[in-house]
C-alpha cells in the first residue's frame, strides 16, 4: 500500500509541476503558500519570490475591487468556486489577462487552502477587444453611409437599416424593421 500510495503522489505531483495551467495555493488572507512552476513562467518572476506574500498586490488596481469580492466569496462557503478573470502584473510590468477559477479547500485536510487554477487569456482578450472595435467602426461606416442600405433575410425581411435609408423612404428604422414599408 505504501508504494502504491508514493506512485499515486509522483502521478500527481507530476500532473501539477509539469501541467500547463498555473495553480496557486493561499491562505484565508490572500498570502501565497505555494505556485506551480507554470505560475512561475508566465509571470516571469522567481520562484518562491511571492511566497508568504499577499498576491493581491499583483492585481491591476481597476480589478483588484472585484477579484476581493470574489475571493471573499469563496471564502463564504466550503467546497465554493468562483470563475473569473482579472489583470495581473508580470514581472517585464506588462498586464496580462488571466482567466481562472478559485475553489475553497480550506476544511481539506490534504490542501488546506483556497485553490486557483488560472492561465493566460491576454491573446484572446485583445482579439476581442480589437474585433469590438472593428465592428464598431464598420457599424459607423453602415449607419452613415451617403445611400440607403438594408439587410434583408432569406424571406426578404429587413433585419436593419442606416440612416440614409431611413431619411430616403421617411420611415424610422423601427417602422422599416416592423414592416412598415414594402416594394
């Protein structure tokens, strides 16, 4: 039983050091107690350099409100977790998006912490960000071209309209939507 048992915690100690998402362990109050090599790399820091420190001094300032509420939500309830996302600071002082989940496992035995299991979503978020930005400049561009365009469905119902279309056939872009104007 004793080896089967050290087998199952090299497994697991593999799974955790070599995985690619990054765990952290915290007390009650926010201080690190432990961090996955992964944590390491992405961050760029240390190893051990955050131990015994509260890590919310890595949260960027416009989310660190929210993150403590939602830390202090899982400090609510036994078993509680939270997803979410939030900015933290890498070590070069860029802010990196980080997605992640926080489990309370402070009544475990075996853990005796709140875990975090988090990785990097800066990429995705800046892809967001730029296609929300595309698609308002191409809203610009339809609502304010110089002639009237519409888009019709497969019924030839008219989904929208720009202003231009609006001003052509003198009826508000609800009436045109509604119905209100036909060929």
């Amino acid at each position: 039983s004793e080896e089967a048992l050290r087998a199952s915690e090299m497994r697991f100690r593999s799974l955790i050091e070599h995985g690619l998402d990054n765990i952290s362990l915290m007390d009650p109050n926010g201080t690190l107690i432990w961090e996955n090599p992964s944590a390491i790399h992405m961050l760029g820091y240390q190893y051990d350099q955050f131990k015994g420190q509260n890590i919310f001094t890595l949260v960027h300032p416009d989310d660190i409100n929210n993150v403590q509420m939602q830390f202090a939500d899982i400090l609510s309830e036994r078993g509680k977790v939270v997803h979410s996302s939030f900015r933290l600071k890498h070590s070069n002082g860029a802010w990196l998006w980080v997605e992640g989940i926080g489990t309370n496992l402070l009544h475990e035995p075996s853990v005796g912490a709140i875990v975090i299991n988090y990785r990097d979503v800066t990429e995705r978020k800046l892809a967001e960000e730029k296609q929300r930005a595309s698609e308002a400049k191409l809203k610009a561009v339809f609502d304010n071209a110089p002639i009237g365009i519409s888009i019709l469905d497969a019924d030839r119902k008219l989904l929208e309209s720009n202003n231009m279309l609006e001003q052509i056939v003198r009826i508000n872009k609800e009436g045109l939507v509604a119905g209100a104007y036909h060929n």
